[in-house]
C-alpha cells in the first residue's frame, strides 16, 4: 500500500464521515483554519482506489530553525487495533522526517490504553482534551435528561419558563457568539483568539459548523458551537 497525499476536499471529508473513527478535527476545513501558522496535509493508505486509513497532518515550522513540529489532531482515522492503522503511522512518520519534523504528535480519538504501537511515548501535555462526554441521542428525551443532575434540570425548566429562546444560526454567521466568549474569558482569565479566527473557522467547516444561540428578551446569553462529522460516537 501506497502513502498518498489527498487533494480532493470532497473526497477527504467522505471519508472522513464515512469512518468510525472520523473526528470533526480530521475534516479538511479544521485544518484550513489553521493557516497561516500550520500547514494541513492530508494523507492516505492507498491500495488501487481504496482507502485503508488516513491522516490529517498539520505542519509547524519552528521559528529561525529549520525544523518542523508534525501533529494529528483527533487522528488517524482508522481502527486502533488495526495493523493498517499502524503501517499508515510509520509510513506518515518516515514521510514527517522527510519534511524535517522532529517528531510526531497524535492525539486520537480512541482510549490511550488501545494503543499498542511500538516507539510511542506518552506526551506530558496534551492539546486537545483528555476525556470526553458521549450522549447516545438516539434515546428519548426524558431519559437523556434523567443523566443531568437535578439541579440541571431544575435550571434548564425554569430557562424555558422564563422566555429564554434558542436558534440555530445560518451557516457562516457567528452572530453574538465573541461578545459572550470574550465576557466569558475575560472573567475567567483565560485566554481566545480573535474574531476573526472563530468567523475563518465557522466559515471553512461549513455544514460541519454548528452554532446555537440563547437569548433572553432579545439578549445573548450564552452559545452552543458543535463542529459535526459522521461516524459512530461523534
């Protein structure tokens, strides 16, 4: 099997959605976000026209040196107990060093603990989170709800009660989302890009953007921002 690079966004995102390991920071507009700092590449084990596991890269050129810095977000896409998994990782790692990465950092969307490939070390850090939460929402509601917490529920009523109103937003529109993110972080003490990045990124995810915004009389007051993608457990 062959190590190609992918060009066909169309294609890439099929995949991608198609998998059971597909993750939303594998789809091509997650990695065109990220311009001008990273440079996405897209990677595939190929055989003929079939694609057995895939990669997509982001490239970081450490500044005044000529090394770069190798990343997979929510990457590879493919099973983590398969072998071609495995074989697409060293073929992308042998291909990394061509590009004069230092190393290759994945971060996938399965349990560290499925992980049995050889010359892997554990980061101390991690970027993206370490756990997640899985709500199956082919439940009924009730019973998605009864998994709250009391006072969540309590909260979520009374919202609704009092005249808090929730709309999706059109595709490409962030609407008041920065202004409450911003409130938000700035009384947290944490730091957020500006703007413009969060209107770049609602932009080139696409239909794989979605925003929710609550509002109570005729005022922001807080968002839901989902970055969608096919595949069992997203």
């Amino acid at each position: 099997m062959n190590l190609l690079e992918i060009k066909d966004k169309t294609a890439w995102n099929d995949y991608v959605n198609a998998h059971s390991g597909g993750h939303p920071l594998q789809l091509w507009g997650w990695g065109e976000s990220k311009r001008p700092g990273w440079r996405p590449v897209r990677l595939a084990l190929v055989e003929g026209d079939t694609w057995s596991a895939a990669a997509q890269v982001l490239l970081w050129k450490i500044p005044r040196i000529k090394w770069v810095v190798a990343y997979v977000p929510r990457g590879p896409v493919g099973a983590a107990e398969s072998t071609v998994t495995q074989e697409l990782m060293e073929q992308v790692i042998d291909w990394a060093r061509q590009q004069g990465a230092i190393y290759v950092r994945i971060e996938p969307a399965w349990r560290m603990s499925d992980l049995k490939w050889p010359g892997l070390r554990r980061a101390k850090h991690q970027l993206q989170m370490r756990q997640t939460y899985v709500i199956d929402l082919t439940k009924p509601l009730d019973e998605i709800q009864a998994a709250m917490s009391r006072k969540h529920r309590q909260y979520s009523g009374k919202a609704l009660r009092d005249g808090v109103e929730v709309r999706r937003l059109e595709p490409g529109v962030i609407g008041d989302m920065y202004a409450i993110y911003l409130a938000t972080a700035q009384r947290a003490g944490f730091g957020i890009h500006a703007r413009d990045y969060y209107l770049n990124l609602c932009r080139e995810l696409g239909a794989a953007s979605v925003l929710y915004e609550a509002r109570f009389e005729n005022q922001p007051v807080a968002f839901l921002w989902l970055a969608t993608g096919g595949g069992d457990g997203l």
